[in-house]
C-alpha cells in the first residue's frame, strides 16, 4: 500500500511487530583495516552544551562518547563490566564498591589518570551547582576513599541498587582530569580514543585520534561530524560522496537505498522511544480525564506509518523492549475520538474550548510531520491544535529548561537502564522530569526500586511504574524508531560501530580503505 493511500485510510489495520533486541545488519562485508584518513560523518542532530555532565542531548552524548570513557561501561548484553576501571567489587551488603584503575591510563592533555581524578569527576557530578544532569546517582554517597592512586572506594549509606549500571554511562561515570570542569563546556578533555578539535556551532565538531590511547589508538586520524538534521540535505551529501557515512537514513528513503546497493547499509533496532508530553503544570493537564482523552485522540499505528514510513514498531512501555522491566502487558489505547470528546466534556472542555499549542522541533523532522497528522484528529474530537516549530535550541531552551510549553514531542536514546528511564523521568525530581509531572505512587515506586536488590522484584516494581503513567497518561508513548546508518563502500568497521545502548557511535575501530 502506498504511504499516500494509507494516510487517507485511517481505518488500515496492521500486523504484530516482534521484538527483538538491536543486531546491526551491514550489507557489505568488512575487509583489513588500515590507517589514516579523515571521515566525515552527516550527523542527524545538533550538538549542544560540550560539558558530559551537564549535557542532556543525546545528540551530544553521540560525539562525546567517543572523547570520554567511564569507569564501567557495558558490554552487548548490557552487562556491566570493567573500562576505566580494570576490575571492581562491591560488599555482601551492597553498601561499599572498590575500583581498581588501570595503570597507565592518560588524558588528552597527557596527565596520567589517578584515583583523584575519579574522586573529582564523582564528586562534580554530584555538586548541585555543576548542574549535571545525572546528580542523583551519587545521592546515597557518603564517602569517596583514594587510599592509593589506582584505588578508588565508594561507600553508600543506604542500598542504591542501580549505581554500578548508572555509571556505566558515560553522563554519571565519566572519568575528567581533576580541576578540568570550567573547560569542559567548550573544549572537553577525556581519556577516550578521540580528542576534541574544535566546534563550530551548528556546522561541525572536529575530532582527532589520541595515539596514547590506553586500548590502543584508532584507525582514523580524525573525524569531522557535520550537523545536517535535514534529511534530504544528508541523504544527497552521502550520495555525492562529500559525506562517508550519515546515522538516520531518512525514513521514505530507505527502501530505495537498500535497494541501489550502492551505500552500506547498517540496521537495528531500537534506536530510540518516542512520546508526546502533556505539560502537568497546565491546568487542562492537571486533569488525568483531558490526558487520557488525547491519548485516545491519536491512532499510534497510523501516525507511525505517516511520520515514519513504518520503521519501528508501536509501544505502550518505553522500556528496553529486551529489558526484564519490560511490562509486555500493556496495551496502547486505541483510537476512539467519541469517547475522547465525551471524556472532555466531562472535564468542562466541551467543543472547541481547548486551544493548544503543539511545540515541535525541527530538529526531528519527523515531529513536525507528527504534529501535522494530529492537527485532524484534534479537529474531530473538538480541540484547536496549533503548530509551533522551534530550533533544537530554542525547544531545549523553552521546553526543556523552562518548561514553556502545552503540547510537544520527544524522543529518549540510551535509557536502558530502568533507574535512569523511571527515576530522571518520571520522579517528581528526576532530573529529566520536565513535564511536572508529580505522582506521588511513582515517586515511592522509584525510590523503593532503589533499595531492592532482587532484580526480579525491582523489574516487577519498574513494570508497577510503567502501569502507572498508563493509567494516569502522564505522557503518550509512541513507538520504538529504528536505527539506520548509510555509509560509503570504503567506510570500514560498522560492525563495530552501534553501542549497545542502541544510540552511541563508537569510531575507535572504524577505518577509511583508501
């Protein structure tokens, strides 16, 4: 069926999508990789603030992941296991970890990594003024010990569960050099297989291989990461040869490209969930009645069929669809405008008393497509909606910081795990939580899935917590969107390239064949 004659159909049924965890599918083979060269990358997304702590872009994480490594990262299953650190222990009552650093480890600006830098980059993060985003992994800290340069001794004074899997990402459990923070927002200094070059805002950020990286140097001698967040523009740069690779294909594209043969083509899935957010402190919102009633306004299948041409798969949970924490049970609400309209008027919002701006922004053209779709259905269930398309800067500004907004759309990357999805999200002061939303039922949900260490029971709480925003329609989940990369035949070790988390891109074993 054409995408035309299926947006004209709203009626259109679909079949079940399976699950599955990402497994990148390359259409060429890799061949012996060589040295040298510069890749230009077509980045889909706009960087932001350079600072991995204070960052909340995945867009930016994208670029720094390969400037920064953590103290543990994670290996394909989602297992955390050693990085920065060579090995760690934690004691029988979960309260004390020992990291024992590698030896030899450098930064960009040639220190020699020590257990005071590990000790500096936790305490940051967890500082209320650095503003970093993921300062509630180190609320249950009570001491960070150094008893030697390669020993580092973290002791909790209560039971935090998640905190070896929080500082598998890098956003918690970088590793900066000591007293390096006032220069992270511009010019970011790390011990990963790039240094950072330059950014020219908007345009490109620059990076170049450290040759005394301690997991031996990268192939490449530099990558340049172009921002075109227009597709089309992305799709031609890749085609004309004046980009090697770009990540997000677009969606209407990629039949033709797969097609061709002429590209590489990397596949998985997910890449990241989307949802649209209802803001709480809107007094229309406040009300679970007019929340629910928009969720029924809007036919999952259909809007991803019509912003995304079908690539990814619809979802009532926005867990890991591989997760233990996964709640497979739930089942997204249906289309049904008469009930939506009678849930309104219940509210005292009868026809055409709600006028709602739908903020979008034009860094994910596919959510300026979305807000298209649903100004009909919002128009047959009575609600004026009206669109207001904004620069990634401009929503992270209004949106994001200053919660000045009705309507919009996100998507999440990397929220594999469930203490960073449930806690920053949905906690009445997760640090992601800028919707306002405050449950109190979640808010004791997060907090006691902390202190279970039993995984099966903390994953029975996380599916409690995903039942919850359901019910109430704290937000409207969407759908999974798949992952793609488009890269020329000379782009060497995709493979190698896609972070288990399904959003981070790793150059440090990509190569150009010359």
């Amino acid at each position: 069926m054409k995408r035309r004659t299926f947006l004209t159909n709203t009626s259109a049924l679909f079949g079940a999508t399976v699950f599955s965890g990402w497994v990148p599918l390359t259409a060429s083979a890799q061949t012996t990789p060589v040295t040298g060269g510069t890749l230009i990358w077509g980045h889909s997304e706009t960087t932001q603030n350079l600072d991995m702590h204070q960052t909340g872009t995945a867009s930016t994480g994208r670029v720094l992941q390969n400037v920064h490594n953590s103290i543990v990262t994670v290996d394909k299953d989602l297992n955390v296991i050693p990085m920065l650190a060579e090995s760690f222990s934690q004691s029988d009552d979960g309260l004390v970890y020992t990291f024992n650093l590698r030896s030899g480890v450098k930064f960009h600006n040639g220190a020699d990594m020590t257990s005071a830098d590990v000790k500096y980059a936790f305490e940051r993060c967890a500082n209320p003024d650095t503003g970093a985003v993921n300062f509630e992994v180190f609320n249950a800290v009570e001491s960070i010990d150094t008893p030697d340069p390669l020993t580092v001794i973290v002791t909790l004074n209560a039971v935090n569960a998640p905190f070896l899997s929080r500082l598998a990402e890098n956003g918690a459990g970088v590793v900066m050099p000591e007293g390096s923070g006032d220069v992270q927002g511009e010019t970011p200094i790390g011990a990963g297989p790039f240094k950072f070059v330059r950014r020219e805002f908007g345009n490109e950020v620059e990076l170049e291989r450290f040759d005394d990286y301690w997991d031996g140097p990268a192939y490449l001698d530099k990558v340049i990461a172009r921002e075109i967040p227009e597709p089309t523009v992305r799709l031609t740069g890749l085609r004309t040869g004046e980009l090697h690779m770009i990540n997000d294909i677009p969606a209407d594209r990629m039949s033709e490209i797969e097609d061709a043969g002429e590209l590489q083509v990397v596949k998985w899935f997910p890449l990241n969930w989307d949802f649209v957010n209802l803001n709480h402190t809107y007094e229309p919102f406040q009300d679970a009645r007019v929340r629910r009633a928009f969720d029924l306004i809007i036919d999952k299948e259909v809007l991803l069929e019509g912003a995304l041409w079908g690539q990814g798969a619809t979802t009532a949970s926005p867990s890991y669809p591989t997760s233990a924490s996964y709640n497979s049970d739930l089942k997204q609400r249906g289309q049904d405008i008469a009930a939506a309209r009678a849930l309104l008027d219940e509210a005292g919002y009868p026809e055409g008393s709600l006028d709602i701006v739908f903020k979008a922004t034009t860094n994910y053209p596919y959510h300026i497509e979305s807000a298209q779709i649903l100004v009909e259905w919002f128009r047959l269930a009575g609600v004026n909606l009206t669109i207001e398309q904004l620069t990634w800067a401009d929503w992270l500004s209004q949106c994001w910081v200053d919660k000045d907004y009705q309507m919009t759309m996100m998507n999440f990357f990397t929220l594999w795990e469930p203490d960073f999805l449930y806690y920053s999200l949905f906690n009445s002061t997760g640090a992601f939580n800028y919707r306002g939303i405050n449950d109190p039922e979640i808010d004791a949900l997060t907090e006691q899935a902390r202190i279970t260490v039993d995984p099966a029971a903390r994953a029975d709480i996380y599916k409690a917590v995903q039942q919850r925003v359901f019910d109430e329609a704290h937000d409207i989940i969407l759908w999974f969107r798949n992952g793609t990369i488009g890269a020329q035949p000379d782009v060497g070790g995709l493979d190698t390239i896609v972070h288990p988390n399904g959003s981070n891109l790793n150059f440090h074993k990509v190569w150009l064949n010359a």
